[in-house]
C-alpha cells in the first residue's frame, strides 16, 4: 500500500529539482564570461548543459506524475503485460531534442552573440544543445522519481487467484 500511495502523488522535490537546475543552466549558458571565452569546448558546455537540463525536465516531468490510484490497482491482461515504456520515452527524447535549440537560443539571445563566433559555431550550439536534450530525457530513467520507482515495484508484484480456489503471491524480476 506505501508504494501506491507514493506512486499516486506527483513527486514535487523531483520536479522542483528539475527546474533549479534548468535556471542553473539557463543562467550558466547566458553568461557573459561564457559567451567571450577564447575557449570553444569551453562555449559549447553552455548549449550542451541548456541541452542536458531541458531534456531532463522534458522526460522526467512525465516521469515524476503520479502513476496509480490508491483506490484501484489494475491488472495486466492475459497474454501479459504488452505496454512497453521505451515508444512514450523515444518520443519525449525526440520533443527534447528538437525544443532544446530553441531554449538554448532563448537564453544565449540572438542580437548580441560575438562577432569572432564562425558559423560553424552557430550551427554547433544548435546541434550540441539538440544531442543534449535527447540524451537528457533518457537521464531520468536512471535517476528515476519515486512515483516511477514505485510503479514499477507494483508491476512486478502480483495478488492472483488460481483456479483452484487458492490464491497465489508473487513477485518477479529480471535479470
């Protein structure tokens, strides 16, 4: 029952953590020193943290909403459970990273970018801040939320009843 509840309640720090660390990276993409460094591996962490940071909040914004009803607990069908996770986490990869450029354009602006940028760079900081964004909206299925953590504790255990009149317990795992 504590997994439900937990599952059924949206996971606000998780959330909150997420967007502290998109202003963090927001703010660290337009900074000034940043955008005048003499170094380009050292500009393209500002794209590439605005990336990572997006992407995350993209896919684990999804992640961290509540996923069961305390009141209700569904069952797989008999054939077995077929909904598969990894079409939605694709999909909010791909929103991620073809939204992550134009945040990073947001923050970094257009009408004051430095004149000794080549285009290349232009073209770089879209690219670097669009890889960022697909990767980090995987991220958050290894730094799960408690409320996927949770659910996906309720899908490996299961209360059956046999047809004999008895009633099975069981938990699985894969390895």
């Amino acid at each position: 029952m504590e997994l439900c509840v937990r599952a059924s309640r949206p996971d606000w720090a998780y959330l909150a953590g997420l967007v502290v660390l998109d202003v963090g990276a927001i703010w660290f993409g337009s900074w000034e020193k940043l955008k005048y460094s003499d170094s380009v591996p050292f500009r393209m962490s500002g794209p590439a943290a605005i990336g990572v940071t997006w992407g995350a909040t993209i896919g684990g914004a999804w992640l961290a909403l509540p996923k069961c009803s305390p009141e209700w607990a569904g069952e797989p069908p008999r054939e077995g459970n077929i909904h598969e996770t990894w079409p939605l986490a694709l999909s909010l990869a791909l929103l991620a990273g073809a939204t992550a450029p134009f945040i990073n354009g947001i923050a970094v602006g257009s009408y004051d970018l430095p004149v000794g940028w080549s285009d290349l760079e232009r073209v770089m900081h879209l690219v670097v801040a669009g890889m960022g964004g697909f990767g980090g909206a995987l991220l958050p299925y290894l730094i799960p939320p408690s409320t996927w953590s949770a659910a996906r504790e309720i899908e490996r255990m299961r209360v059956v009843a046999d047809g004999r009149g008895g009633v099975f317990v069981g938990y699985s795992g894969t390895f």
